[in-house]
C-alpha cells in the first residue's frame, strides 16, 4: 500500500488490521510456491470475485523472496492464475497496480 500523507485516500494507506482481516476473509485463496525442501519462496493472495457482471480472477498480491526474483518465477505465478480463471470459465484476471510503482506496472505489462 502507498504511504500515507494529506489528501491521500485512506482505503490505499496500509491498515494492519485490514490486510489482516483482508488474507484471513473466507474468500481468499493463495498459490504458494515452495522449494524442494519446502520452503515457501514465493506467494500470490487471490480471490474468485465479480467486476460489474465479470466473474474475474483478482489477484490481490503476489510476493516473491529477493532471492528468487528475475527468475520467471512472479511470471510462472500470473501464468498459473490464468489457467485457474481459464479452469473456472472466467474472462478476466485482474490486479490493482499504482501509477507511481513503475517495476510492478513493468512486470504486469510485459
């Protein structure tokens, strides 16, 4: 979430209590991905939701360790939530990027 400051909208400030409640509503979902060992490295939060009439794949976040970035691993992730919005009948997948988050606008565009 952006940071706060005067004039921002506040449902974009982080909220501890809401992201807590937000990853722990019923409706949410999580494709992890774990080395050999079993180490989770990799996650995305998404939900099966409605845009207007769409039923949509929302992707809330996806989170990848340092050390496993820039390995295909964040794309390897989108391509997996396709193929369960594809599974599902569904027309879009959906995620909120901001403007001003130049590498994550990046990554969704390429």
């Amino acid at each position: 979430y952006e940071k706060c400051y005067s004039g921002k909208d506040p449902d974009l400030c982080w909220n501890e209590e809401r992201k807590r409640d937000e990853m722990t509503d019923a409706r949410a979902w999580y494709l992890i991905a774990r080395t050999q060992e079993g180490t989770p490295v990799a996650f995305s939060h998404f939900r099966y939701d409605m845009d207007y009439d769409d039923e949509v794949v929302y992707c809330y976040e996806i989170q990848v360790e340092k050390a496993y970035r820039r390995k295909g691993l964040g794309r390897f992730m989108v391509k997996t939530l396709e193929l369960l919005m594809l599974k599902a009948n569904m027309l879009k997948l959906m995620a909120t990027i901001f403007k001003n988050d130049a590498p994550e606008a990046k990554f969704f565009k390429d």
